[in-house]
C-alpha cells in the first residue's frame, strides 16, 4: 500500500456547505450602476451650456468615478472567473480519489436537521463563556451564552441564526470565546467523522505513553455510545470502530464525535484521524465536497490518499 500526501489549505471556513441566496447579486447591481452612471454622464455632456462649460475639475472626477466602477467590474468578473477554476480544480482532484481510502482530519462541525452538539473542556477558572458558530466565510452566525463548570461541558445549537432563521445543513466552525484567569483553558474537544456503515479505522497518537487509554464514540447529541480500551504507548496507533454500540447493536449512519482519551493527556490533546472509502463527489451545495457513504465531508478534511498496490 503506498500512500501520498494531500496539500489542502483550510480556513475555519474550509468546512461548510452553505448554498447560495436569492435576489440580485452584487456583481448584477454594480452593472446597472456603471450603465445609469454612463447614462447621466452622457446626458450631461449633450445638455451642458456651451457658453457655460463645466469646470474642468468636476468633469475629471466624474470621469475618475467612471473609471473606478468599469474596474471594479473587470475585477469582480476576473475574481469571479478565478473561483470557477478553482472549484473546477477541486472538483477534478475529487473525482480521482473515488474508490480509494482517504484519511481523514476531523474539521468543524456538521450541522444536519435537529441541531448539533458542541463539546469543549473548562482547565481552571472560567467566569462566562460564549459559543460563537461562523459559516465558511468567517460570518458570525449565532453566539449563546455556555456553562461554565471545570472538565467537559456540552453545548447545543439548534441550527439556527441569531434572528431565529434555519442555517443550510453542511459543516460549520465552533469557538468558545470566554473570561478567566491567565491559566485557564477552553478547548474544543470535537472530533466529528462520518460513520456509513463501514468500520472505521481510527489513527492516533498520545505523543508520549500514557495509561488509561480509551476511543469513545459519542453521538450527535453528546451522548457516549460506546467506548474501548486502546494502547497508550508513545507513536502512532490504530483502532477499528466496527460502528456498534455499547450493547453490540449496529449503528445508523451518521456522524460521530469519535477521540481517544487519557486522563494523562489533556482533553483534545490526542490527535485523532480516521481512514474511510470515498464513494463519490458532491457539488450540489457550490463547495466541493467528498462523500462517504451519503455523507458529505470537506474536501479539505483530506489528509492523505491511499492506493492497493
């Protein structure tokens, strides 16, 4: 088996799958201003008093202002064009990776009908928090206020911006902005992965040896369905989930908050990836994304691309 790297640059907006909105783009509405403006320029010109020109100077900031808005449009168009290619690219490295196992770094948060939870962990004393969820262009979306007890806490969102209005489903950036002293710590403990049905191979490494090793697999509603002991020792190490639960009864297909832990190792220390088959592409939603399954995941999530030799 020979495996290669996968360069992929992710900005904590590398993750959703938002759709577009309707009503008059930007692009649409410049244009129809650079037409009016042509229209009153031309106008002035042919009404203009002969005997009574106009002053030089006000002549030469129109046209400044008419030469501003012909590039911005050439450039909105150039910038336009440039993302088309760009998708294009991702979608044609997408296709090449069908069949073939990936691994795959968990990124963001998937947002599906219902809500999703968010999990982070409170190191020392933390006096407010707030839950900050941004789409993949950085755009705040809603903000909530979160407990604020010392060890693992959940927090959920249901889905929805800050006026009350359903979010499309896809992936989402979660922060914890919060108020404490200068040694405590917030940390993001979610590890979301999609489960489809196939056993899923799970990489990590502790970083040094460590006892009281375990992977837990928690739902979408923060709930622990099923955890096993692993191996603690320093390196990297595998481990397969075969997406049963506690009491040995298969799973549906979803995503799962899958880590592995160590009360010797800080919570969401352990880094964690997991290897799942590719089985199509999506672009429906304007992002290229990978399937699992039916699941979509960032083509960003990618970290490396396996191939049977």
């Amino acid at each position: 088996m020979s495996v290669s790297g996968v360069s992929s640059s992710s900005n904590n907006n590398n993750n959703t799958l938002t759709g577009t909105t309707g009503g008059s783009s930007p692009m649409a509405t410049l244009s129809q201003n650079y037409e009016t403006f042509l229209q009153l320029l031309t106008a002035q010109l042919k009404n203009q008093d002969p005997l009574q020109p106009q002053e030089t100077s006000e002549f030469t900031n129109q046209l400044v202002q008419f030469s501003q808005v012909e590039q911005q449009i050439s450039t909105n168009s150039k910038l336009d064009n440039l993302t088309g290619v760009v998708q294009q690219g991702q979608a044609t490295v997408a296709l090449q990776y069908i069949g073939k196992t990936v691994e795959l770094e968990p990124s963001g948060i998937p947002l599906l009908p219902g809500g999703t939870t968010v999990s982070y962990d409170i190191d020392g004393e933390v006096r407010s928090a707030t839950l900050v969820i941004s789409d993949k262009d950085g755009n705040i979306v809603n903000t909530q206020s979160v407990q604020v007890r010392p060890g693992r806490n959940t927090a959920f969102w249901d889905g929805n911006d800050a006026t009350g209005k359903a979010m499309t489903p896809g992936f989402y950036t979660a922060s914890i902005q919060f108020s404490g002293g200068n040694d405590s710590q917030v940390v993001l403990t979610n590890r979301y992965v999609p489960y489809s049905g196939e056993a899923v191979s799970v990489i990590y490494d502790t970083g040094k040896t460590v006892t009281n090793a375990k992977m837990v697999v928690r739902n979408m509603e923060g709930e622990t369905i099923y955890e096993q002991a692993v191996s603690g020792a320093s390196g990297a190490q595998r481990v397969t989930w075969d997406g049963k639960d506690k009491k040995g009864k298969a799973v549906a297909s979803g995503y799962y908050d899958i880590n592995v832990e160590s009360t010797e190792a800080g919570p969401g220390t352990i880094r964690t990836s997991v290897m799942n088959r590719i089985s199509g592409v999506d672009m429906s939603s304007g992002e290229t994304n990978v399937l699992i399954g039916s699941l979509p995941v960032p083509m960003s999530n990618v970290r490396a691309i396996y191939d049977a030799s």
